[in-house]
C-alpha cells in the first residue's frame, strides 16, 4: 500500500530534505505547498495519506490549517513540525487534528512510516 503525503513548509530547502527523507522510508510526496492556502488546496485535490505540515508559515499557522482539515471528511494524517519544541499536550494537538509532532532537527531519526501510516495496519 503506498502512503501519499503533502509536504507544507515555507523553506524550500527542508521541503527538498523531507522529500527526501519520505521517500527513502517509502512514502510518496504528491505534492509541495509554501504556505497554509496552498497546502489546504493541495490536500483537496490531491486526497493525501497524511501532511507533514509546518508550524510557521506566511499565511495560516500550521494549527490553523489542521482544524480546518479536522471539518473536513476524511482529513489526512497531520504529523506537525516545527524548529520549536512542542508547547503543546497530545491533547491539545489531537484536537486540532493532529496525529503527533516532530521537531525538524529530530525528523532524520523519527519513524515516519509509522506517523503516517493508517489506524490499524
């Protein structure tokens, strides 16, 4: 089962890493979006797996771009990251619609097959 995934982050650069990285673990990056707008309209056409959404972004936050999701049938996994460690309990990330948090400097070594793959398998 392939796992498509949306990448969302103003830095090219990380956008090209986690590209990188995602597709090295076996997941399929179908799309690239720089800020909170394109990444909501990415998600909808392309129906993703899951979003590696970033926190900070020149439009919507990160949080602000995964509650609109949460409305949303069928959201995609949402794994948030950020250069800043999380301020935030699961609890408060789970009700956003975000299934868990990953600093960037931590995202070489996270299991991201794992954070996206789909309740159950």
């Amino acid at each position: 089962m392939c796992i498509n995934i949306v990448i969302v982050d103003d830095d090219p650069g990380f956008r090209r890493i986690a590209t990188m990285l995602l597709t090295a673990r076996g997941l399929r990056v179908v799309a690239e979006s720089r800020d909170g707008a394109a990444a909501l309209a990415a998600v909808r056409a392309h129906r993703p797996d899951g979003l590696l959404l970033d926190l900070h972004l020149p439009d919507l936050d990160g949080l602000s771009v995964a509650r609109q999701l949460a409305e949303e049938e069928n959201p995609p996994r949402i794994v948030l990251t950020s250069t800043d460690k999380s301020l935030w309990s699961q609890e408060e990330l789970r009700r956003a619609g975000i299934e868990s948090f990953v600093a960037k400097d931590n995202l070489f070594d996270a299991d991201l097959l794992s954070l996206f793959a789909p309740s159950g398998s």
